[in-house]
C-alpha cells in the first residue's frame, strides 16, 4: 500500500515522495520470468545466426529446397497457433477460478503440443532415413540443432503443462498455483513465437535459396 | 493534488502476461480471438508469398521478414499483453534490451562471417599452399 513520505533535504525544501512499498509477488515473479524468456530468446538467437551462416554449406548433399515439405510446415503453425490461443483460454479460466474450463482447455492445448510435437518428429525421422541425418552437412546440423531446441522447448512445455493440471487438481487456484500458471502461459506465447521466426528463417527462406 | 496522487497510487505495474482487470471474460476471449484472425492472417500471407510467382521474386525474403516481425507483434500484444502502457514499462524495456542483444547476435554474426567469407582465400587455392 501507499503512502506519502514528507522529507527535508539539506536545503531545508520539503519533497512530497511516492513511496509505494515492494511489489507484489506476482509482478516480481512475472517479471523475473520475462527476463528468463528474454535470455532464452538470445539464446535461441545464436542459433538462428548459426543457421544462416550455414544455409548454403550443404558439403555436397540436400539443400533445404530439396528436402522441406511446407505443407507439412503449415499445419505445425496451425497446431502451434491453436495451442497459443487456447491457452490464453486457459489463463482466463484460471483468473475465473473456473476448473472445468481450465482443464478443458488446458488439455486441448495439450493435445494440440502433442499433434506438433509428432509431425516434427516424423519430419525428423524421415530426414534421417533419406541420408539427410545431422551429420551430413554443416547446413543440416545448424537445422537440427535450431528445430530441435525448439521442439526439446515444446516437451518441456507440455510436461510443465500437465504439471499444472494435476497442481490445479490437486491445490486448487491457490497464489502460488497461479503465478505457475502465469509463467507457464509466457513460456508457451514465447514458444509460438520462437516458432514464427523458424518457420520465416528455416523453412520459408531455407526452401527460397 | 489528492486526485493526481490517487491516480499515481492506482497505477500499478503489471506482471508480464497479465491483462488490465477491468476486461470482462466475453471482452478477453474477443482480445484472444482478435490475435488468433491476425496471426492466421499474417501466416497465411507468409505461406502464400513464399509459394507465388506473382510477387517479384528479389522482395520475397523481405516481405517474409517483415510478415514475421509484424506477427511477433500481434503476439505480444494480444496474447503477451506487453503494451506501450505505464504500467508496462519495466516489461517494454526488459523487451527493448532483448531486441537490442538479438539484433545485435544476428546482424554481428552474419556481418561478420560473410566479411571473413568475402576474404578468404579459394579452397583450391589454399589446398595447394598446404601441400
């Protein structure tokens, strides 16, 4: 709560002061969340130095137009978008205090983590088959090195989720449940949007050159 | 003056993600609902312009880049909820630094290694000088 603090200073003026106290924990835990999802954004940035550096040091073997399948590419982003909106869903039932709704869309936006999560791995898996492994070309390493932090991101992100859903079972909305809640729904916004700029730079540009 | 420090006490900060309380459920589904028309608008286009022949082909990987800032956008603000409010600002500036030091990773690197590319010596070249 606040108050207002009258001081004299040295010149003898009196200064009226905000003095508004500590934060509350729920900024102070948002916020120390946002600076976590910032630095994994360098951290992610790196990465997509790395693979345009790399792009074209295909060492003999595929190129990204030879391999990518951008139909595949756009139903991912179609899940990945889905689970972003219903989990903003999911964050206004957790401020309702509405369980039913919470579960519900949380576990669509589980489901919807999962759907994505496959066809990667079977993008993956056929990308190995084809001899178009990690170890083929440095182009290929930089792109399994970004995707797949992403999609490592993702899992982790779903078993948060379902961390949450049995917390909310089990706990109900307490404070702390809920500040959980709000650091696990800016993980998974900033997932989405990782995501937009591998789907630009990796698969869009990749498959242009 | 009272009125002036009331407004200042009810100007609290907002944690990240965190959306004005006033909103009712109905207005905060259409919020969600408004982001999700843009960004599948926005990736749409995206697709589109990578896969046509009728945009003229050198501005395609700028239209791309600049459909994908444009979506991050849509993202922050509709379902980050990191605005240009007052009570934003310690979120907008922790964001303003994260741009800077990915701008900066990205342009440095790339600048970088296509100078030290530009300059180096033809493999072939540099295989016989070896031997």
């Amino acid at each position: 709560m606040s108050t207002i603090v009258l001081t004299e200073d040295h010149h003898g003026s009196t200064a009226v002061r905000d003095w508004s106290g500590p934060a509350p924990k729920r900024i102070v835990t948002g916020y120390g969340f946002w600076i976590f999802i910032l630095s994994d954004m360098v951290m992610f940035s790196a990465f997509f130095a790395t693979y345009a550096v790399l792009l074209g040091q295909t060492a003999g073997g595929p190129s990204g137009r030879d391999l990518f399948d951008l139909r595949n590419v756009a139903i991912e982003t179609g899940f990945l978008l889905a689970s972003s909106f219903t989990c903003g869903l999911a964050t206004i039932a957790a401020d309702a205090r509405n369980k039913i709704w919470f579960q519900a869309a949380m576990a669509v936006t589980c489901a919807f983590g999962l759907a994505f999560l496959t066809i990667e791995l079977r993008e993956f898996s056929s990308l190995v088959a084809r001899g178009a492994g990690p170890t083929r070309s440095a182009f290929l390493s930089a792109f399994f090195t970004l995707v797949g932090c992403h999609g490592m991101h993702v899992s982790a992100g779903i078993l948060w989720l379902l961390t949450m859903m049995a917390q909310v079972y089990a706990k109900g909305f307490r404070a702390d449940i809920q500040r959980r809640i709000l650091c696990f729904a800016l993980f998974w916004h900033a997932l989405d949007i990782i995501w937009i700029a591998v789907f630009t730079v990796v698969y869009l540009l990749g498959s242009a050159k | 003056m009272t009125n002036g420090h009331d407004e200042a006490f009810h100007d609290i900060d907002l944690a990240p993600g965190d959306e004005h309380a006033e909103g009712g459920i109905a207005e905060r589904v259409l919020g969600y609902l408004t982001g999700l028309g843009l960004a599948v608008l926005l990736t749409a286009t995206s697709f589109f312009v990578a896969g046509t022949d009728l945009v003229w082909e050198p501005s395609i990987p700028v239209a791309l880049v600049v459909l994908a800032i444009a979506q991050m956008g849509v993202h922050l603000v509709f379902f980050l909820h990191i605005t240009t409010g007052a009570d934003n600002t310690n979120n907008v500036l922790a964001l303003a630094f994260g741009i800077l030091i990915v701008v900066l990773v990205m342009t440095g690197s790339l600048w970088i290694m296509a100078n030290l590319n530009h300059n180096m010596m033809p493999m072939d070249q540099l295989m016989r000088m070896q031997r």
